[in-house]
C-alpha cells in the first residue's frame, strides 16, 4: 500500500478523491473480513527516526513510537515485542544480520497504513520492520529484499495467528528528501545527526512538501515525474509472482525510471516475498492513480494464501 504525507493536505478533484477514499474503504473492509491476530508492517523513514549517524538498511523493533508527522497520530505501537526479538534471533540463526531497536521512532509512512485501516494506533499486535529507502549505498538490493521476506515468511510458517503482511511506500515519486550530496552543510548536518525538530522546522517542512506537490501538479516543478508505466510493470511482478525477474532489473534503473524515493517500492517486494510464490495468490484488489498533488503513484494490492477466507 503506497503512503503520501499530503493525503488531506493538497487538495484533489473530487472525483479522484471519491475514487481513492473508495479503495482506501476497501482496504479496510478486507482487513476487517481477514480480521488478523498479528501485522507484520515493512514501511521506510523520512528522516524521522533513522538518520546518516547510523543508518541500517533493515531494523526490526520490539517497541515503536510515533513522532505524529504530518495528519498521522502521535504515540505508541501496539508492538509484540516479543514475537519481534524472537523473529530477529531466526534471522540471526538464518545467517541474517539484522538490527534492532529497543525504541524505534517512525513516522507516516509506518503509520498512515495503519491509520488508513484501523483509525489509529490501536490495532493488533505489531512487528515493524525498517527498511532505509533513501540513503546510499545502504539501501538494500532486489535480491536481499526478496531474501529478507523469505525468511520472514519461514518465521511465520510456525507463527499460529493470522498474520496481515503490509508492505509501506512507493511507488514512483521523487519528493524533495534531501541527500549527501545537498550543498548546503546544515542540510546535510540536519539528515546526518538525529535530533527532534522543533514545532516550527515541523511546519516548514510540511508547507515546502504541500508547495512541492502542487508545483508537480501544475508542471512547474523540475521534479521528477510520476511513472505509470513503471508502477504497472512493478505491480505486474508481485501480483503475478514474477519476483525471478523482477530481482534481476538494475538497481540504478529504479531512482532513474521512478524517481529517488522508488525504493520504497521495495517494503512491498518484502511483504509478498514471505508468501509462496510457487502459484499465483487470489488478488482481491488491485488499485492505482497516477496523483501528482500528492507527490504518489498511489497504489494497493490486496493478496492472500489460498486458504485465506475472503
């Protein structure tokens, strides 16, 4: 499931936003059917919890709290913590180096999802997992994303509850994130060195991405488009179970076809590599909008074993 910080922000026609809302009302309406026991949630960072001091490109964490960006609650996730620590300790035992944080901090693109289909923080019990889709070289390849939801999906094998695996980002879009490369050396400091921003450097940031998205909108932006053909293709390989070729295409064709942000993409490639990918799975909603006042290829698949209710 994509994420956008300006979902209630930018405005959209209405039409589109009846559209969207209407996907979004049916996300939850399937997860209400599945009703599970446990979430397993693979979602980016914005420079929000994770920052250049130290940035892993996996983090599992046994507790999680919110920082409220942007319209997302602020608080604490229902984390299972120990069912966090102990899916850590089989990646280890699986020789996969994996961190964790005792306190994660995240932001909307954890929390939007399980906003979108619960209203809040209280929701089952919760793993979340980090994955850094925005500082090199420490973004994880194709191959060990797949690699990362195999093993998940080995956990879950002996895990008894009904698990709901949501995959957090994507699909194209390239939002003014800074990076090492920025000139400014205050910018670089601020993405570089974690530390709580105040209400005021908060409200900065949202007004520049509001602007940001609605220049994309307007065309007068030098920011990279938004990439149907490229989403298409992405969502064509998880929903058909193509991960064989989808792991083959080269990293750098992502942030030049769909943008820097793109990798993002990569939490639904976690999410759909831990379920079998020996047959095709039932695919009970398939959605998508190209919406540039929201900086998002906004897009949904809804996927399920075949011994799933619907």
């Amino acid at each position: 499931m994509s994420h956008s910080p300006l979902l209630g922000l930018n405005p959209i026609s209405s039409e589109l936003e009846k559209d969207l809302q209407g996907a979004i009302a049916r996300v939850r309406e399937q997860v209400a059917r599945f009703d599970p026991e446990l979430v397993v949630l693979i979602g980016p960072d914005h420079y929000n919890g994770f920052f250049n001091e130290l940035m892993p490109p996996f983090c599992i964490g046994s507790q999680a709290t919110s920082v409220g960006d942007y319209l997302t609650p602020p608080g604490s996730l229902n984390v299972d913590e120990y069912a966090a620590v102990a899916l850590a300790d089989q990646l280890m035992d699986d020789d996969f180096d994996i961190a964790l944080s005792r306190r994660m901090q995240v932001d909307h693109g954890f929390v939007q999802a399980l906003q979108f289909i619960w209203g809040g923080l209280e929701t089952p019990p919760v793993i979340p997992i980090f994955l850094n889709a925005v500082a090199q070289p420490g973004i994880a390849r194709l191959r060990r994303c797949r690699q990362l939801g195999e093993a998940i999906g080995r956990f879950l094998d002996k895990e008894p509850r009904r698990t709901l695996l949501i995959g957090s980002g994507g699909l194209s879009h390239e939002p003014p994130v800074p990076t090492l490369a920025h000139p400014d050396p205050a910018i670089r400091e601020r993405i570089t060195v974690k530390r709580e921003p105040t209400q005021a450097e908060r409200d900065a940031k949202t007004q520049r991405v509001m602007a940001a998205g609605m220049a994309l909108a307007s065309g007068t932006s030098d920011m990279k488009p938004l990439n149907p053909e490229w989403d298409a293709r992405w969502m064509d390989a998880l929903e058909f179970g193509e991960l064989d070729s989808l792991v083959q295409w080269r990293e750098e064709s992502i942030a030049q076809e769909a943008g820097l942000s793109a990798h993002e993409s990569k939490t639904w490639l976690v999410a759909r590599a831990a379920l079998p990918i020996d047959h095709r799975l039932p695919c009970t909603l398939r959605y998508y909008q190209a919406i540039p006042e929201l900086i998002a290829g906004y897009g949904v698949l809804f996927m399920h074993t075949a011994d799933t209710p619907t």
